[in-house]
C-alpha cells in the first residue's frame, strides 16, 4: 500500500485525506459503486455487477489496484495475467481516474503499481491499448517506459 497526501486541483480542495494505492481485496455493494462511478467515466454506460467484482478477484491472475481518497475509490487500473507456451505476459486495462482527481499523479502511480505485480507474477512483458484520443494518456505511457507498437488491433462481437 502506497500512501501520499493529495494537492489541491484546480484551485478545488480535493483529497485531503490520506491518498492510498493499493490492491482491491474485497468486493462489496459500496465498491462496486465506487468502481463503476470511475469506470463510466472512461466507459459510458458500461455497468459492472458484484458477480463479476469478485469472480474478477477471485482469479488469482488478475489483480485490480485502486486510488483510494480514504475509503472512496478515485482511480482504477487493472492487470490480467496469461501464459503461453514459452512466455508469461500482462495486460493492462481500464486505467482510470475520477476526473476530480486528475492531474495529482495518481495515473502514473496506478500504472506503476500494477507493473510492480505484474513483476511479482514473473511476466515477460505487459501490453496495453488506448484510443488515440487519449493523448494524456499517451504521455503517460511512454513516461512511465512503454514503447508504441506498431500493430493492427482486430475485435469482434460476440
């Protein structure tokens, strides 16, 4: 668990209590709330349920880290463990921060969070994908020392 006290955002007073990055172990109705408040922000009208919190938990190659302004969740970001045959990688999803709470850093301490266990795990390497119109969020990656790769992302529905 990381601790840090927040600064003040845009001239807002914002987290003046103790900043914590930290595993999410529990899965309860309040979480989940919290969770999918942040999570809609990057997801419009995405909606998770606690069935799929703590199946998502309950994976032992999964691992969810949360910015917590005391007990109130504020940032998210998400690490999904895979094997295969000769490698061991990650991917990063869903990095988000309440949009009252950007520009503290806690982007990069969620990002930099789940890279640590995704080294506690013996990865070969972690993988992530955003949109172009996260430019930030561009920034934010290549600091923290991921590389663009040069590839054609394909998707289908189901």
């Amino acid at each position: 668990i990381l601790h840090f006290r927040s600064c003040p955002v845009h001239g807002e007073r914002v987290g003046l209590d103790f900043m914590t990055i930290e595993k999410l172990t529990e899965a309860t109705e309040s979480v989940l709330a919290d969770i999918n408040r942040v999570n809609n922000q990057l997801h419009a009208g995405r909606v998770g349920t606690l069935a799929e919190l703590r199946a998502l938990l309950a994976d032992e190659y999964n691992t969810m880290v949360v910015a917590k302004d005391g007990e109130k969740i504020v940032g998210i970001a998400t690490l999904y463990v895979f094997q295969k045959i000769g490698k061991r990688g990650a991917y990063i999803e869903d990095v988000v921060v309440d949009n009252a709470y950007r520009g503290q850093g806690l982007g990069e301490k969620l990002v930099r969070e789940v890279i640590s266990v995704a080294r506690e795990k013996r990865t070969d390497s972690v993988y992530l994908t955003s949109r172009p119109v996260h430019a930030v969020a561009h920034k934010l990656y290549t600091k923290v020392g991921f590389d663009i790769k040069e590839t054609t992302v394909f998707t289908m529905k189901l």
